[in-house]
C-alpha cells in the first residue's frame, strides 16, 4: 500500500525568491503606491540581509527532512491565481490527474510584482521546467477521495500550458528539489477567490487524503507539501502582518492539534465596510462572495490540509520571520513521523 513519508509546509512569497537588496526598493515602491502600512517596521538593508540568510536555512532544512524520506511522489497542495482557471469556471478543489506538465521554476516575470517595467522571463533551462506526475497515483487518489465524499474537480491538461503550472505548486521545488526530478501531483485548493473552501472543510480533506492514500495498492512513499502563506495582504491598501494570526496557526502546528487550527482559521475575517462595494470586491478577491479569510493569508488553508494530513503529530517549526518589506510572515515547518 501506499504511505505518507513526509509532511511538509512552507511559504511561496516572492521574497524568498528575491535577493534581499532588492526588498528595501519594493518597500519603497508599495508604501508610494499606499499599499504598505506605516505602521509596519522597517528593516535595516543589513537585517533584510540576515532574514534571506534565515530563509535559505530553512528551506536548507526541509530539504534535508525530504530527501531523508525518500518519497517517489509529491502531493503538493497550493492555490491557483487566475493561471489556469478563471471566473468562466473556479473550482473550489481540483486534482492535476495528466501525466506531465510544463511552468516557470519561480514565475513568468523578473523581479517582484511591486515594481514597475518587469520584464518577462526568457523559457530557459534556468528558467522553465517539465515535470513528470503519476497518473496512476492521481487517478487512485481522485477515486478514493470521490468514494469519500469529495466532489473534485480535475484535469488532465494545462488551460493555459503558455503560463505554466502555477507558482504555487512550482516554487517550493526550486529550494526542495532543485532538478525537479521527483515526479509531483498538484492539488489546487481556492484559496483567494470567495467564497472558499472553510478551515474545517480543509480539515477535512488533509483527513480523508491520508486515509486515502493508505488504501491505495501502490508501493509509493508520499510526500505531502501544503505551499503559501501565512498572513499577508499584497492587494491590500496599507497591508500589514498579523503576527497573531500567525502565531496562533504555528501554535496549532507545533501541538499537532489540526482541528483546532482548523477552527481559529474560521473564525478570523478581514476587515471590510459591507456597504462599499469595492471593500467587498477586495475582500473576497474580486467575486463579490464572501467567505472566512482571504487575501493571501487565505493560503493557509494548505497549511491546514497538510497539519491534517499529520494530524495528532506535533509539527517541527524550523522558522518564522516577518518580512516587513512586503509584508508577509514566512514559515517553514515539517512533521517527524506523520
């Protein structure tokens, strides 16, 4: 039978992509554009250079934790950003079922999305990848988590194979698994767009997918990833972190206790004027719908699957920083013996 080898969680912000020089710049650049709070603080260039020195530790470390559970597949579950589904059709949770796809390693433009006159990526080996799936562990899955009650939506092809898979399923590779060559499965969970899959209901999934995968007759060692996150705001006017937030869902990750975590992400809704429509439009990310959180933090909800996944096993937090320049709170956890 199949089985979890390893657990996962880790941020995807463009930041951790970005040589620390050019944070401050981008800082600069959203605080002009009133997209930054004042309130936030304000690293030194010398500060920001320790941070990105913390972040490549960190990934260093979950790379470690990977490749010493020797999985045969990934199953990462991240969020799409309008890269390959759009309003005509979005679904709420949708498996990657074809054989192989193609994308950017970090994303189609250079620099971070702040700043004016990006240029787009030329397709590189550097640049662009193809990685390989495992049809035959997707379609078990997708069979299974239908048996169990999950409704899924699912694909076979890119919409848009221009654009690549997204950056969420992509990124975490770069440090990870540098040459991509362990085969992955992308599981989308909407995250951004109202309304949402709830905290409980990914609870849920992260349960039923563990279940899921112990009943599949394949000799694979899984390893699961949930990609994005924690509190961060990029559409936002005068974005700030939620150190709270943060804490409290890196609390949960630390006790093992994924239902709690799960039900502290329900109760927490971004702040909106319900008589303007624009204050609506922003908070559920464009759709008018509102449900539980959204924005970026909403990506959290793949830090939620993946705790499931592990859940009743307390969670290694390798490091937590608040990178004030953006802002976001970057995370890196794995769970020992899921």
């Amino acid at each position: 039978m199949a089985r979890v080898c390893s657990v996962i969680a880790t941020s995807h912000s463009p930041f951790l992509y970005t040589p620390s020089e050019e944070w401050e710049p981008g800082r600069t650049e959203r605080l002009k554009r009133g997209g930054w709070s004042t309130d936030t603080p304000v690293d030194s260039v010398e500060e920001n250079a320790r941070k990105e020195a913390r972040i490549k530790a960190a990934f260093g470390v979950l790379r470690e934790h990977l490749e010493a559970a020797k999985p045969d597949v990934l199953l990462i579950f991240g969020d799409d950003q309008l890269e390959q589904f759009d309003f005509k059709n979005f679904p709420a949770l949708s498996l990657y079922i074809g054989d192989a796809f193609e994308g950017y390693k970090i994303s189609r433009m250079i620099g971070l999305p702040v700043m004016p006159g990006r240029k787009e990526r030329p397709k590189t080996p550097e640049t662009w990848v193809k990685v390989q799936s495992n049809p035959e562990f997707s379609h078990a899955l997708i069979r299974e988590l239908m048996t169990d009650g999950f409704d899924l939506a699912f694909s076979n092809e890119l919409s848009d194979p221009d654009e690549g898979m997204g950056h969420a399923f992509m990124r975490p590779l770069y440090y990870l698994d540098p040459e991509y060559r362990l085969p992955m499965v992308p599981f989308s969970v909407n995250c951004y767009f109202g309304p949402q899959p709830t905290g409980k209901r990914c609870y849920q999934l992260g349960r039923a997918v563990r279940a899921a995968i112990e009943r599949i007759p394949l000799d694979l060692n899984v390893a699961v990833i949930g990609s994005g996150g924690l509190w961060h705001l990029p559409n936002y006017p005068n974005s700030w972190i939620d150190e709270s937030f943060d804490q409290q869902i890196l609390a949960g990750i630390k006790s093992g206790d994924a239902r709690k975590t799960a039900e502290y992400f329900d109760t927490v809704q971004l702040p909106y004027d319900p008589a303007s429509k624009d204050s609506v439009k922003l908070a559920s990310g464009g759709t008018g719908i509102l449900l539980g959180v959204g924005g970026g933090t909403g990506e959290t909800r793949n830090w939620i699957v993946a705790a499931a996944v592990a859940d009743g096993q307390p969670g290694t937090v390798v490091d937590y920083i608040p990178v004030y320049a953006s802002p976001i709170g970057v995370s890196f956890a794995y769970w020992d013996n899921p």
